[in-house]
C-alpha cells in the first residue's frame, strides 16, 4: 500500500486514517492518540508540524478519523517532506501505524496572502 500524501501548497487538505487490525479495523480507546508529525527530512528533531489526533476525530460516515491540514500549515514551500503517523496507546507506548513516509507539497498559484 502506498501511503505517500501530495498536497497543494496553500490548500486545505483532509483525509482519514484508519487502524488496520486483521481483517476490520482498530478503534481508539479512551486516553488513546494518533500522531501525526511532519519533518523536512526524516531525521530532523524538530516538527514542521505536529497533530493529535484523539476519539472525537472518528467520523462515522467515512469510518475514519480525521486529520485536517489549514491552508495556513499547508503554506510552506514546494518540495518533498516526511510524515508518519504513530498510535500512542494508554501505557504511553507508541506503535507504528505509517512508517516514515514522502509527502509532497506541489506549488500553487492562488495564494490566501494574495486575497487581501
């Protein structure tokens, strides 16, 4: 399965993600999170942006929770990134849920800053 992400610099962009477990899927449990972190390179310590994702994301008519990028955190400049989402579970371990991953932001014409 391939999980690379490209998105349009300076656009919203939304998407569902789901827990694979066997044949269905996983639900989180109270005090669960998915992590969601964006880096320039995979070894970068710093964020470029980092969400949380929790129970009240879950939307049921896509079976999925949610994660929502604003044309604010989607503003950065062209080019390949890394992303990877993680399942911090109630004992404050974390598993992988999607490996280090290219996410490609592409340019853009019509820019929020231009509407001004």
């Amino acid at each position: 399965m391939d999980n690379t992400i490209q998105l349009t610099q300076n656009r919203v962009f939304k998407t569902g993600l789901r827990i694979k477990d066997g044949t269905g899927y996983y639900y989180l449990t109270e005090g669960e999170q998915l992590l969601f972190g964006i880096k320039q390179s995979a070894y970068q310590t710093d964020y470029l942006l980092y969400k949380t994702l929790t129970a009240d994301d879950y939307e049921e008519a896509s079976d999925s929770y949610v994660l929502t990028l604003t044309t604010e955190e989607t503003n950065r400049e062209a080019g390949r990134y890394y992303y990877d989402v993680a399942l911090l579970t109630q004992d404050g371990e974390l598993e992988k849920i999607i490996g280090c991953t290219p996410l490609e932001i592409v340019k853009s014409v019509v820019r929020s800053e231009s509407l001004c």
